[in-house]
C-alpha cells in the first residue's frame, strides 16, 4: 500500500530554518508546511485551505515569500526558510510585529503569522511603500475578521518604523 | 461617575504578542503523546438509507487503531434532529457528506487510506433541494418525519419572545417545515389602502459560509480514568459540555471543556460538530485523537447561513410615513433546523414603526448541508429584502433615504412586533451620525465622469442575548491582578475584561491579566454567541472586581485605621488623600498569604443574571463603482454608525464593525456556496467561495455612536452582531443609485449585475465583441 512504500522511502531535506540548518529526515510526500509543522513542531504558519488560496502558511523561501501548503517538502533541500518564529529577534517585536499589535492589526490570529512574514519580507525590499502598494502585496493573504484597514495602518506604521531604523 | 481612567480607551489585544509571533496554540497545533488522527467516510448523497457497512479491512489495515460507525456510539438520550446530535448517521443521511464512519490511526495518511477499505452499500432516496417546493403538499420528506426539534439551544443563542407566534399551526404543516414565526399587528391590507405608495419583490440572498480562517478542529483525549478531555476553539465550553454529555451519556463532572484560542467563529463554533466523533474515537482507542477538517469538509460540511427569499410589500403615505409591511422569509436551512427564523422574523420588521404589519417565518428542511448561526442569524437576509423595499419607496416619493428613515425609526417605547416596547436604543442617533459622516456629506461629489457611481443606506437592528454569567478576581502574590473567566474569547473581550477589572480596582492594566479557564476550573458563563460576552459577562467581571476591591478596601482599613469611605485607590495603592497613610497591592498580598497571616486572601466573586436586553442597532451607506462592460461591483466608500451604548475598548469596537460591514460586503459580492442538482457544494475551495481581499475593501468610516444600556457595564451594549447586517443591501440602494436598476439576488456577482444591465440595454458593448457563445 501507498503509506507502506511511502514509510520505507524516506528523504532527508538540508534546510535552514530561521537562521538554523535543520537537516530534516521525512516522507518524500510531505509538503514543505508539514515539515515545519509536523517535523520541526514550527506551528506558527497555519493550514487554513491547503490550496494556496489563504496565506496562512505564508514562509520565506530565499527571500520569496509562498505557500507552504503548495510546496513539496523535499524542494526546501539546500533552502533558508523564515517562519513567523524566526521574525522576532532577542525577545524584542519586529516593528511589523509591534504596529500589528498595537493598532488592532490582529484580532483570531490564525492569519497573523502569515500577514507578519508576508509583510516583514515586503517592507524589507519596499522600504517606501503606498497604501496601495501594501494592499497589493497583502492580497494573497486573507483574514476574516478585520476588514484589512487596520492591517493596511500597522504596516504603514511599521514602514515607516523601519525607515527610522527600528528595523534590524 | 467619577471620570475613567481606562475604560473607553482604544488599548490592543493583552495576547497580542502571542499571536504576532506564532506562539498561539490553535487546536490543530496540539501534539499529545501517543496521539492517533482521525479522518471521516462521508455519504455520497444527499438523501440515502445505509443498508450495510462493513469496516473488516479497514480494522485490519496497519496504523489504524479505531474504526467508527454510529453502531459504537454510547447508548444516551440523542436527539438525531439536530445537528450536534446526529454524530453518525444512524439508517438514514439526509445531506450529502454527513459522516457516515470515521477512522483513528498513526498517521493522518494512514486514516484516510483506510477510508476506502470501509464498505458501504446506500439506497438512495428523493432528494428534497428546493426550499420553496419542499413546502409544497405532495413533496418528497427531506427525512422520515420527526418528532418534536428541540429548540432549547437556538433560544439559548438569541432571546426573543415567542409567545406571540402561533407557531401551534406548523405542527399540521409538511414535517419539511422545522419551524415557523408568525407575527400581526393592525390590519395588513387596511395600511395598504391607506398607503399612496407600493412597493414590492422577492429578494434571494444565497447561501453563505462563516469561513473562518481556522478549519473545524479539536483533540480528545478518554483516559483511564473515564475522563474526558477536550481541546477545541468554542464559544461556548459550557454549553458543549452539556451537548456533549448528553450525547455520549457520560456525566458532566467527568468531562473538561478546554477551549483553545478560536481562529474565527461568527457563529459556527458554538454548538458541537465534530467533538464528540474525535471523542467516541478516543473512547475507542484509549488514545488521544486529532481531527481537523480540510477546507473542503469544512465548506462543505459545517453549519453555514441559511439561504433566505423574501416575498415582501410595503405601504408609505405620499408625507412619507411608513404605513404597512407584509413579508413572508423562507429560510433554507439545509438537512437540520438551525432556528434562524427566531430573530430574524421579529426583526425583519422591526426597525420601523408600522401601525399594520403582517410578517412570517418558516424555516424549510432540505437535504443539502445543515445550516447554523452566522452572527445576526438571517438578519443579511431579511433586511437585503426591507431595506430595498424602503429604499424604493424614497425613490418614488422622492424622499431622501436618511431623513425618510428618521421619520420612520423605532425609538424606546414603540413596539416591536412581537408587541413589546423596544427598550432605549440609538436607532435614531445612527442615522443622526450617519447623516454627519463624511461619506454622506460629501454624496454628490461622487458622481463626476468615469463609471456609473451611486449611493445607498441600509439600517439595522439585533435584539441580542442574555444568560447568567460569573468570574473570580483574584490577588497574586505580589498584588497584581487576575480575572478568570468561562467565557471563550472570540472578539478581544478579555482585553475588556482585564480593563474593567482595573478601572475598578484602581490599578493599571498592566497589574491585571485575564484568562478564560477551563470547564473544570472556571467559573460558569454562558456562549460567546448572541453578542453578549461584554453585556452579561463584564457585569460580572466588574461585580466580582467591586467584591475584591471591598475586600482590599477592608483590609487597607484596618491596617491604616481610617475609615473605609475615606481610603482611594490608584495605580495599585489604597491611601488616605491628604494624609501620608497607604498601603500597597503587594503589601496587602503579603498580608494575605505568607505563614500565620492575619487576614484571608483576596478572592472577589461575580454572579450577574441580567434580564433585559440591550439591542444593538446600526445605519450604513456604501458608495459603489460599477463597470458596465463587466458587470463587477467595486464598494469604493462606507460610513458604518452603530451603537455599543459605551465602547468599552474604542480600538476592539473599531474592529468588530469594520470586520461585520466587510463579511456583509462579501455577502453582498462574492460570497455564495453553489449547489449543484444533487445538493452538493460545487465551489468548496476559497478560490471559489472568494472571500474579499486587501484590494476589494476600502477603508470603512467606522463611526461609534454611545446611547448607554440601562444595566450594561458603564452602560455598554451589544456589540458584536449588528455591524453585518446592512451592507449588502446597502450595496443594492447604491446599485440602484448608480444605474436605476433593483437587484433582487445576493451576491451581486459581475455575472449578475452584467446580465441585469443587459436586460435593462444598460451593459456598455452588449453582446457585440463578446459575441453570444461568450455566454
């Protein structure tokens, strides 16, 4: 049967995880977002549709951001990867993390996580950007329960945090 | 009132830094040892008898651990005509993927591969789809006919009266019928002749999902002790335990409710729907059990809103007074009641003041997915129908849409439908601030060039629940302050929580920190449903916060001796003003709790039963953008009043009404589970069922209006519910506005509003570049 062929056929995956190497020996027929999950107990990103629709399991993957439901986990070998966990650094918030907080850019949390890496790697390479342009790059992220303004406002406020040098 | 140092502030979420950093533990995060997971065999049909099942090879395949059908379930008092109870279909499916069996393994994949060993021989029955035929004399039963539905939990979630229905006649109705309002005031067709003007139609807003981000999930874990343990997003803990004891027989006391963070609920995590299948999974396997629905069970398979037609006609004099309404609302409400008409008929016509009116519910079984609550139950419904209704008569009286509203709105004292008198609510105030919005001021500066534009209003109103409620507030060892809760947290209430507690104490909100507690630990509180977290729960939140301040109070006066009506707290320390007497919180801890102290520790209780209700009311104008080459909607502006009777915390008050104006915009947009002939969901994937994105909502004029609540926590009220209520029709007037068109079908989809401009020779390029085969 398929899961006995699949348990006898295991791949180890050579990642770097939030800074980290994490060598990773897995079933070949995991996705990327089930590694984390499963293997690394890296719960933050979250499977909300597993069809690339949502955003929740929004990782960096050598500085692009993607669905980690849509990627097979063996395809992370020779990769850096950044999760949520890895956004905050020496117990202090990410300006993203803070403004979020702070502005009512949260409010379940099961999107929260893939709305901070989405924008973290975003502000990182758009330092200046319009509220249109964030609405642009937060598009592939949904959330239920805001209305997305004050998401919008937390990461204008972040931007320009950043720019200030709060960054790191 | 002395001036308040904390509440009315916008403060951010106290778990906030847990959530930004993915440290928030959701159900389907949890890892126990030994831990088995679950997956379910759903039925291929809407309507079938199981003749046969046979779990032999599944049993037998390596990994699985537990194998399921409804012959394992536990003998107890089940009520199979609704929902939570119906954990396994017992003979009979009445919607297509209800759970036939499910399987508990090693692994995930395991699980689902031994879904295909189960065999299954069906005989399929009539299906009933059609709501309005299901009512029919002569039509196919969606089940064989029932005994009594028990409603004790839908009027738990909403507190209507009912007395006034005859809901008596749909006993002798077709057993499609679940449930049936029926409420007349006056003499309906006398206001109609009364009335210079008419207007009528029949409105059809489609089915709607909650989609919560966070799918459907929960752990259990049945030791050897008998005990029952279950980690699952709730609103309600208490009142699953209660459904879930009952359901699997087993005593309260041996059963602990743990709810988990809740990824979104608006409704659809109150009553037990998968709890006690991944408890009967661990009951058989001694394991503990993970299910997590997909997002395609969870579309398909979970407690959405009902679709709702309304037939609806009304009467206004040519001064433009409101004179007669006569509505009738069919609610689909798929394979299980789900109680909706209960408010939603009341208030369908309750927001104005007809002297005649004539309004009815009937709640129809079909076998397709049985709906559930979705904050304000039926409420986008009916008032997507009265709304436009209202709207058309300012049209053709020529009456402007606010001031026609004003004239026309129930204020304290006028009644209701059900004949009692609407209690002080901000109806009026709304459309007051409304009408001050900068949306609304700057209306006619809207339309300049470009694509068609309009504007439309739509109010609304939510009676709200009530049930009793308690919390403990406690002194921590060095003075700091915990507030403990059995309510779930499903909107920021905690962080109200914790600043109720601190403007009572007198402390800052960083010495005080609530929890909700489990079942076993926490005090009783009611569901997170009906909006009443804040009004019922705070009041005991500040009562038990009053009880520990007298406590500290009795102590700091004994210890300073001064009376106890000269000391004052602030920031955590009792004193005598003008004198150099104080005491600190942490003093007074030590004198609590070390060896040989002298006085007991500070433990205050709250108990609050509050019987009135404390309504919530809202009025909103939405600006739309319409392309007539494709048909597709663009809302570009909203202004959204409503009243909260005190904000409590401005910033979590701000985010419950942007969050129900942009769910209600998706209502009115995008958002509607298609069926297909056979009652199966036909777009059970979110690039189906679009959800709105940062691109399709704009920034919303959220405006908060306070007329205070007679018994709410500084006056607060319902918050939670009435901001969902009116856009989608809103988006309608404003539809109407831009192209003088009615329309009559929510979503307004491009593919709808193209083929309406098209009937109307209002489409740009109509059937030329396209050609007919586009369509």
């Amino acid at each position: 049967m398929l899961q006995e062929r699949v348990g006898q056929a295991t791949v180890t995956v050579h990642v770097t995880v939030n800074g980290v190497p994490r060598p990773v020996t897995t079933v070949p027929n995991r996705t990327a977002l089930e590694l984390l999950r499963e293997d690394l107990a890296l719960t933050g990103a979250k499977e909300g549709c597993g069809t690339g629709d949502c955003g929740a399991c929004t990782i960096v993957v050598d500085g692009r951001p993607v669905n980690g439901c849509l990627l097979l986990a063996p395809m992370l070998d020779g990769k850096t990867v950044l999760t949520v966990e890895g956004v905050a650094r020496g117990g202090k918030l990410h300006p993203v993390q803070q403004a979020m907080v702070e502005m009512g850019g949260l409010q379940c949390g099961f999107c929260t996580p893939g709305f901070v890496v989405t924008a973290v790697n975003y502000l990182e390479q758009h330092p200046n950007p319009t509220e249109d342009e964030i609405r642009v790059a937060i598009a592939g992220n949904l959330c239920r329960c805001t209305g997305y303004s004050k998401i919008v406002d937390a990461l204008l406020e972040a931007a320009k945090r950043m720019r200030e040098g709060e960054g790191r | 009132m002395t001036e308040l140092k904390v509440v009315g502030k916008p403060l951010p979420r106290i778990e906030g830094p847990e959530k930004v950093t993915g440290q928030t533990v959701y159900a389907a995060d949890m890892q126990l040892p030994g831990m088995l997971h679950a997956k379910v065999l759903r039925c291929p049909y809407p309507h079938a008898l199981i003749k046969r099942i046979d779990t032999s090879k599944a049993k037998a395949y390596p990994g699985v651990v537990a194998v399921v059908t409804a012959e394992d379930l536990p003998p107890a008092d089940r009520d199979p005509s609704v929902r939570p109870h119906a954990v396994l279909v017992e003979g009979e499916a009445i919607f297509e993927g209800q759970a036939v069996a499910a399987v508990a393994a090693e692994t995930a994949y395991i699980a689902e591969e031994a879904l295909d060993l189960i065999e299954v021989e069906y005989e399929e029955l009539p299906a009933v789809l059609d709501p309005e035929e299901a009512i029919k004399p002569g039509s196919p039963f969606t089940r064989r006919p029932l005994e009594e539905i028990d409603l004790s939990e839908i009027e738990g979630h909403v507190t209507v009266d009912i007395s006034a229905a005859d809901d008596a006649e749909a006993h002798r109705r077709s057993p499609n019928i679940s449930n049936r309002l029926h409420f007349v005031r006056g003499n309906v067709e006398k206001g109609f002749e009364e009335a210079d003007i008419i207007v009528e139609g029949r409105f059809d807003s489609k089915m709607a999902h909650q989609a919560y981000l966070e799918p459907q999930a929960c752990v259990a874990h049945y030791d050897a002790t008998g005990k029952l343990t279950i980690w699952t997003p709730t609103q309600g803990q208490f009142h699953q335990r209660n459904d879930i004891a009952r359901i699997l027989g087993l005593p309260h006391e041996k059963i602990n409710l743990v709810g988990t963070e809740v990824g979104g609920g608006f409704g659809a995590k109150v009553a037990p729907l998968i709890q006690p299948l991944t408890a009967l999974l661990s009951m058989k396997s001694g394991r503990p059990v993970k299910l997590v629905l997909t997002r395609r069970e969870d579309l398909m398979n979970s407690v959405p809103a009902p679709r709702g037609i309304v037939q609806a006609k009304i009467g206004a004099t040519k001064d433009g007074r409101l004179t007669a309404f006569k509505g009738r609302v069919i609610f689909d409400s798929g394979a299980f009641p789900a109680g909706t008409p209960v408010g939603a008929t009341m208030m369908m016509a309750a927001c104005y003041k007809f002297d005649h009116l004539d309004v009815e519910g009937i709640e129809v079984l079909t076998n397709k997915c049985g709906a559930g609550a979705y904050r304000a139950p039926g409420m986008p419904e009916v008032t997507f129908a009265i709304e436009q209704l209202v709207d058309e008569v300012c049209r053709q009286g020529g009456f402007d849409p606010i001031e026609l509203r004003k004239k026309n709105v129930c204020r304290e004292g006028d009644l209701m439908p059900n004949g009692r008198p609407w209690p002080k609510i901000g109806l009026y105030e709304c459309l007051e601030a409304l009408e001050q919005s900068e949306l609304w001021q700057t209306r006619h500066q809207a339309k300049n060039g470009g694509k068609p534009r309009g504007i439309g209003v739509a109010i609304g109103a939510w009676p709200g629940g009530m049930q009793p409620a308690s919390a403990m507030v406690k002194m921590n060892e060095n003075g700091t302050i915990k507030v403990v809760v059995g309510s779930n947290d499903i909107s920021g209430v905690n962080t109200s929580f914790n600043m109720i507690a601190a403007e009572e104490l007198g402390v800052p909100m960083h010495m005080v920190t609530t929890i909700t507690a489990d079942t076993d630990t926490a005090p009783y509180a009611g569901l997170a449903a009906g909006s009443k977290t804040l009004y019922s729960g705070g009041k005991a939140v500040q009562a038990a916060a009053q009880d520990a301040r007298r406590q500290i109070i009795a102590i700091a006066s004994r210890e300073l001796d001064a009376n106890p009506e000269d000391l004052v707290i602030e920031d955590g320390v009792v004193f005598v003003p003008g004198t150099d007497k104080s005491i600190s919180f942490q003093r007074i801890a030590g004198l609590t709790m070390g060896f040989g102290s002298r006085y007991a520790p500070v433990v205050g209780r709250g108990g609050e039963v509050i019987r009135n209700q404390a309504p919530g009311t809202t009025a909103q104008a939405v600006e739309v953008e319409v392309d007539p080459e494709t048909g597709n909607v663009t809302v570009t502006r909203v202004a959204a009043a409503q009243d909260v009777g005190k904000a409590i915390n401005r910033l979590s008050i701000i985010g419950q009404l942007e969050g129900g104006v942009t769910q209600c915009l998706g209502m009115g947009l995008t958002e509607e589970m298609i069926f297909d002939e056979r009652g199966r969901m036909r777009n059970p994937v979110f690039l189906d069922y679009r959800l709105l994105t940062a691109l399709d909502v704009p920034r919303i004029e959220a405006i908060i209006v306070e007329v205070p609540s007679p018994e709410g926590p500084f006056g607060a009220r319902i918050a939670g519910e009435p901001s969902i209520i009116a856009a989608s029709a809103a988006i309608a007037n404003a539809l109407r506005d831009a192209t003088g068109l009615r329309f009559y079908e929510a979503p307004m989809t491009p593919e709808r509003v193209l083929r309406r401009l098209r009937e109307a020779g209002k489409a740009v390029r109509q059937p030329v570049a396209l050609g007919e085969a586009a369509l």
